[in-house]
C-alpha cells in the first residue's frame, strides 16, 4: 500500500511540473508556443513580446516564431 501511495505521489508531481505555464517574457525567456505574435496596433498593454528586450530575444532565438506588424 506504501508504494502505492508514493507512486501515486510521484505521478501527480510529474503531472503538475509538466502542466506548470511559464510565460515567454518571463526570465529566463524561453519560446512562445504560438506560430506568430500580432503586434498590430492597437497592441495590447502589457505585452512584452513586442517590444524591448523580450521582444528581441524571441526574434533572435525562436525561429518558428514570426511577428505580425
């Protein structure tokens, strides 16, 4: 029943680490799971992936991804 109980555990972290978001724009920056980025005006506040540093680590480092502007 123990190791049961300890797999059942296991299996649950594994699933919340593999579901756990992390934002593009988060440090340490990683890829957007997106094929293209509207940064067409009006762009919505708050949206990183447009503009500074963010933006220009995506554009450098994910090639799959494009912009629209």
């Amino acid at each position: 029943m123990r190791a049961a109980t300890i797999a059942l555990c296991l299996v649950s972290l594994f699933l919340l680490a593999a579901c756990e978001k992390k934002e593009p724009c988060e440090k340490p920056y990683s890829c957007p799971n997106v094929d293209y980025i509207n940064c067409m005006p009006p762009v919505p506040s708050g949206t990183d992936e447009c503009i500074g540093e963010c933006h220009d680590w995506i554009r450098d480092n994910c090639p799959d991804v494009e912009y629209a502007y």
